[in-house]
C-alpha cells in the first residue's frame, strides 16, 4: 500500500481545536481508507486551505471497491459496517468517532 499526499497548499496554516483530536479524526479516516483499498493500490491525501472562508478541506481518496450509494448516509454511524466491510476485524467506530470530532469543532464530513 502506498499513500499520496498533496497537503502543501495548507503551508503554514494555523488549526484552533483539540490537535489531537483533530489527528486522530483524519488518522481513522485514512486507516478505514487503507483498510478497504487492495494490495498494491494508493490511498490520497490531499489538503486545501479557503483563507475567505478560513477553512481547511482534506479529501480521502482510495482505489477500493467503493461504498453503495444507498450506505453512503450511514457509515458515519456507530457500529455501522458496510456491506463491504463485512468479515474485516473492525467495529465500526472509526468513521463515527471522525464525525463526532469533525462536528464538534465545528466542521462537517461525508462520503
């Protein structure tokens, strides 16, 4: 597995939050992507900063089979496991704990 990033748009921008809260959000996000991608592929990490809106966008990109469109509302949710993520040794909390961090600081998240 082999991951991409493009994050040097954000320089040296400034994050008001909990940074370690923060990390572990975009931390389960990327492991959930890394997770569901096949050997060989990459997972993206990219970065941009709207100085208007003062606000930093990551986007998580990876080369897996992808998610239904009908379960797209409902991996953010506690113990929800996908249809794809049946028979992995997960527990369906990474994705609902980046939500709950993302929402508190004031940002949002999707799929």
């Amino acid at each position: 597995m082999a991951f991409d990033t493009d994050v040097a748009a954000l320089g040296a921008t400034a994050i008001t939050g909990n940074h370690e809260l923060l990390h572990r959000a975009l931390e389960n996000v990327v492991r959930n992507a890394a997770r569901h991608t096949p050997s060989g592929t990459r997972v993206h990490v990219a970065g941009t900063y709207d100085a208007a809106r003062r606000e930093i966008q990551f986007t998580v990109t990876d080369e897996g089979s992808g998610v239904a469109d009908t379960e797209l509302g409902s991996i953010f949710d506690p113990f929800y496991r996908g249809s794809q993520a049946r028979g992995t040794p997960c527990h369906g909390l990474g994705l609902a704990i980046a939500r709950r961090v993302v929402e508190t600081h004031g940002g949002s998240i999707r799929a």
